[in-house]
C-alpha cells in the first residue's frame, strides 16, 4: 500500500502534521466507519467518516464521528439549501477522485463545501481516510478545518 496520495500530498504541502496509520480494510464490514476504529484499536468518536452528499444536487462534504449519522436536514440548511441526500456511489467517486471506503476530505478532484461535526473539535486529535482504502491520517481536527476551510457545526442526527 502506497502512503503517498493525494491526501498526505495536500497535508504535506500545507505544512499540517499527521501521521499514517493502516489496518487491513474489510470489504465486506457493514460500516466502514466503525470497522476502522475498531482494526485501529481507537473510539469511534475519534475515527471520522467523510460522506459525500449533494445539496439541493451540488456536491458537498460531510465529515463526523464514524458511529454517527448526519443529519440532512441540518446539514442542507447550514449551507443555505432546501435538502441533503447521500451521493450515488459513481458520482461521489467522480467527484472526489477516490474509491468509496477509501474517500478523504483533502486532496479531492475538486473542492467542495465542507462540514465538520462540532463534536470533533473536543478532540486533541483525530483521524480521516489518507485517500486509499485502510489508510486513515491521524491530526488535530483544528487543522483538518483550516484546510479544508470547512464549517463547524453540529450535523450529527
């Protein structure tokens, strides 16, 4: 498994520290979140999920706690839309430019609008997908935002 992507290309040239962390992905886990927390040995709270959702149809990137569920509702409105629902798997491959299972909020084809669960921010660290699938980056949330330039909010159902 290659540790270079274009995840830890993005971190590396924002100047953000992180370090690597693989575990051996399972395919077939029911959710991916939470199989990562459990093959990482850390509280789910603490491994975040990145979901991409359209809002009122433009891409848009939710990122919370891999035991949560985002709440559409919520998340439409904090970006001034009307509804929120889950990307086809196709669409949010093409969009972000990473398999599903393995999608990271850095790095992607194209920016989108992001939001990151409040929630997260109590953590002195956390960890998001490094762009492949079984690769998570571990950081201080704080700097996950700034890069990504993302609104903190509560979005968790």
């Amino acid at each position: 498994m290659s540790r270079a992507t274009r995840a830890t290309r993005a971190l590396d040239q924002a100047g953000i520290a992180f370090t690597i962390h693989s575990y051996d992905y399972d395919p077939s886990a029911e959710r991916v979140g939470l199989q990562a927390s459990e093959a990482l040995g850390e509280a789910p709270e603490r491994v975040l999920k990145t979901l991409m959702l359209r809002v009122d149809g433009k891409p848009a990137c939710a990122i919370l706690a891999s035991d949560r569920e985002v709440s559409m509702k919520k998340f439409a409105a904090l970006l001034g839309g009307k509804s929120a629902a889950m990307m086809p798997v196709a669409e949010a491959e093409r969009v972000s430019g990473y398999k599903v299972g393995g999608v990271s909020p850095f790095g992607q084809m194209r920016r989108v609008p992001a939001v990151i669960d409040e929630a997260a921010l109590a953590h002195s660290k956390v960890y998001l997908n490094g762009g492949q699938r079984g690769l998570q980056v571990r950081l201080a949330p704080g700097d996950a935002a700034r890069l990504l330039k993302a609104v903190i909010a509560p979005i968790a159902a």
